[in-house]
C-alpha cells in the first residue's frame, strides 16, 4: 500500500472511494489531517491531506514529523507527494506537471529532523538524491503509458512562505538551476529518508513563477483555483495508473 500525501486542490473526497478515517497517534503531534485508507482506481491507499482537512496548515506549519511518522506506522512502502508549484522551466507554465529529481532548500526554522535530542541521537542521512529514483521512474512511466505529459526530471526549490517570492529571489533560484518552487515538500522528503520510506513527488505547476511571463506583475494566488483544480486531475491520473 501506498501513501498519498495531497496538497492543495488535492483532496480525498472526489477521488477515493471506500473512505475510513484514520487518528494516528505520534511521539510528534498530531498529523494534519486523519488518515484516509480506501481504493484509488482500485487499489489500496492511504491519504493524508497535508493543509488540515480545512485548509489551515500553512506551508511552514504543517507538522510534517508527524505526518511521516504516522505514514510509516501504518507500515505503508511509500510515499507519493503531490505539491503545487510555480514554474520556472519553460516546460512548467500552468497545468505543467514535473516529477522533480533533485531539491534544493531555502526554508528556514521548520522541524526538520527526528535525530534533535539527546536520546535520539545524531545521524547524518544521505540526501543526494533526495526524491526515490525507483519510485518516480514508476510515476513516469505510468504517466507515459497513459499519455499525460511529464516533466521527467527537475530542481524542486522549496521556499518557506507563505507569501510567493519575489522576483529577485526567483531569479536567483533560477541561476542556482531551480526548474520549480513550492513550499512543501522539504522537510517531508528529508524526514520520509530518515525513516527509509521511498518518497517522489509529482508537482503541478499552477503559475509562472514570480517575474516570470504572465507573472511579471503580480500573481492572484487565490484566482489560481480553478488551474489548480484542473491540473490536479492530470496527476490523479498518473498516480492512479502508477500504484
Ligand atoms: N511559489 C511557491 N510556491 C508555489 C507557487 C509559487 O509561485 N505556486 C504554487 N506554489
């Protein structure tokens, strides 16, 4: 059994049926939402809203020790993250989709570490590739059997929020080589490594990017609804041809 971690316009209601709720209980907290186990085209999931079951964990505060923590105990075999972006790569204009393969962080202050005390000790854990390269190849994959465009690769570049960048910070994250900004998947992938949960992420590109195109003035985050909304349908899609 997979996990589905579903961010914004991503939610449990329209696309998993046979729903049972969940409370899991954590050393960390509660998770952000109960866990929803039921079918996804068939098969077994468990899904975990990220923002709260009302939308009110901003990026920064979403207890993402405990959610991990939670997934893990339910003994799922990994964890396919599915975040909103703002493109920077010209393929990632809105409704673009991209499975990231490299990461870089500019957040600052999240728990971002189980290994922070005394008794659970120091460990340094590899990151150098910080997305599951097993488990993303199968998102492709299902995403090309099925004929919805991916972005196959991609520097996923997570910014703390929750205001948008600006376009100075985008424009240096994209000299650094960002392709894609979000805010959500850093700690989430560095926490499922500690804990050996394979973890990918499929993002959904809802804007350009601070500066970038149609985002050289402003960007109305919430008028994005509908793009999102749409797009997302695209990565149900793939993540249910991938399980
Ligand atoms: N920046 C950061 N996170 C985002 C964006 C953005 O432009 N769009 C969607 N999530």
């Amino acid at each position: 059994m997979y996990a589905l971690i579903g961010g914004s316009g991503f939610t449990s209601d329209d696309v998993i049926t046979d729903r049972e709720e969940v409370v899991v209980t954590t050393p960390y907290g509660d998770t952000s939402a109960p866990i929803v186990f039921g079918l996804l085209g068939g098969k077994r999931v468990a899904f975990l809203r990220r923002h709260g079951r009302k939308h009110e964990y901003a990026p920064h505060r979403v207890p993402s020790r405990a959610n991990l923590w939670a997934l893990k105990k339910c003994g799922v075999e990994g964890v396919i993250a599915v975040g909103t972006v703002g493109g920077i790569a010209p393929e990632l204009g809105p409704g673009g989709i991209a499975v990231p393969d490299q990461l870089i962080d500019y957040t600052w202050g999240r728990e971002v570490t189980y290994y922070d005390s005394p008794e659970a000790g120091v460990k340094h854990v590899d990151f150098t590739h910080p997305f599951d390269r097993a488990l993303s190849a199968r998102l492709i994959a299902a995403a090309d059997r099925i004929g919805v465009p991916v972005f196959k690769r991609g520097v996923y570049a997570c910014t703390q929020g929750p205001r948008l960048e600006t376009a100075a910070e985008v424009e240096r994250m994209r000299r650094d080589g960002a392709d894609m900004i979000g805010m959500t998947l850093y700690p989430e992938a560095a926490l499922a490594r500690e804990l050996a949960l394979p973890y990918a992420g499929i993002c959904v590109s809802v804007n350009h990017a601070a500066g970038i195109g149609d985002s050289a003035e402003k960007i109305d985050f919430e008028s994005l609804a509908d793009v999102v909304e749409k797009a997302v349908l695209g990565v149900v899609e793939v993540v249910k041809a991938s399980l």
